[in-house]
C-alpha cells in the first residue's frame, strides 16, 4: 500500500523487543478505515486508546469515540447523536456500554473536576472533524480546532466519569482565543 492508503489495522509497539505487532486478537467494534483522527491513551485502569473523529474512506467525516481496552482487548464505540433530540437523550440517558460502565466505576474515585457547575446547555456532543488535536489531562479528554465544512476553535472536553462532552466556552477579552486551525498538535 502506498503511504496515502486509508487503514483499518492496529498495530502495537512491543519496546522490549523493538517490534510492531499487528493487534488481530480483539472483540467488540473497531472503528473504520480512517485518516486525520486523533488517538490518545489513557493509562489508568489496564489502560486504553481512545480514538475520536477523522475522515472515513468514502470522505464522509466522523464524530464517533472509540476506546480499544488494552488489558481485555475489546473496542467500544459511544457514536454520536443524529438529531437534537438524539443529543438530549444522549445526555439524559448517558451510555450502557458495558465497557463504559467499567470506565464510569473506574473514575469514580477521581472526582477531582466541578462537574456540580457544569452548564447543562454546554453538552453537546462536537461535530464531525478530522486533523484536530486532542490530549488528556486530569481525567479528561480534550479536543482542539479541525475541520470538516469549514475549520473550527472551538475546545470541548469529554468527562470520563459521566461519559458526556462538553463545549467550553472561552472567555473573549481575558484570553486570547486562538484563531481556527486544523494539522496541528497538541
């Protein structure tokens, strides 16, 4: 294949033995061929990748989060909401993925966020994007910029507590809100 083929496969780094191993052993739901997604890990609880947005191979954008268990080797997916009405479901009824309760009861005991003030008009699940940058930082996974029909600034975090997305709303005139802006890193 040529350096610009979309893929489908996962492969792991073995650093003892300076090899990459193709992961083919794994239940659940990957995610598709895609390109321009973010992957971050979360190294807590066995450990897990997690994998959000990008492009398909059909050029169709996405907005699915999917979380690859390292320690039982099972994917999960959370796909994202299709209507309005799907996205307050979404937030009333949160996820009963089996895997994402693990993750829930997992962070139970890091309640180091205000989660108590969070304004219930901010959850809202991001949109589609690829070429975007994402990290995780105490507990949480955040999003930067990207692009699908025109590129974006806006930053959301998703809790992986509640197992909801929140739009955060950036202060204008305390801070400078960088201009929109996909390729970059984080």
């Amino acid at each position: 294949k040529d350096c610009w083929s979309i893929v489908s496969d996962s492969v792991m780094f073995k650093k003892e033995k300076k090899l990459f191993n193709q992961i083919i052993d794994y239940s659940g739901e990957p995610p598709c061929a895609r390109h321009g997604h973010s992957m971050v890990c979360d190294e807590t609880g066995g450990g897990q990748l997690i994998i959000f947005g990008g492009c398909d191979d059909q050029g169709q954008f996405c907005s699915d989060l999917h979380f690859y268990s390292i320690e039982n080797k099972c994917w999960s997916v959370l796909k994202a909401p299709n209507s309005e009405t799907e996205n307050q479901n979404y937030i009333l009824n949160n996820n009963n993925n089996e895997n994402n309760k693990k993750v829930k009861k997992k962070n139970k005991k890091n309640k180091n966020n205000n989660n108590n003030n969070k304004n219930k008009n901010n959850l809202v699940w991001p949109k589609a994007r690829q070429f975007h940058s994402a990290v995780i930082y105490q507990d949480m996974m955040y999003i930067f910029g990207g692009n699908s029909n025109g590129y974006y600034n806006d930053l959301h975090s998703f809790n992986f507590e509640t197992m909801l997305w929140e739009k955060i709303d950036i202060v204008e005139g305390l801070s400078t809100k960088p201009t929109p802006r996909l390729g970059h890193s984080a």
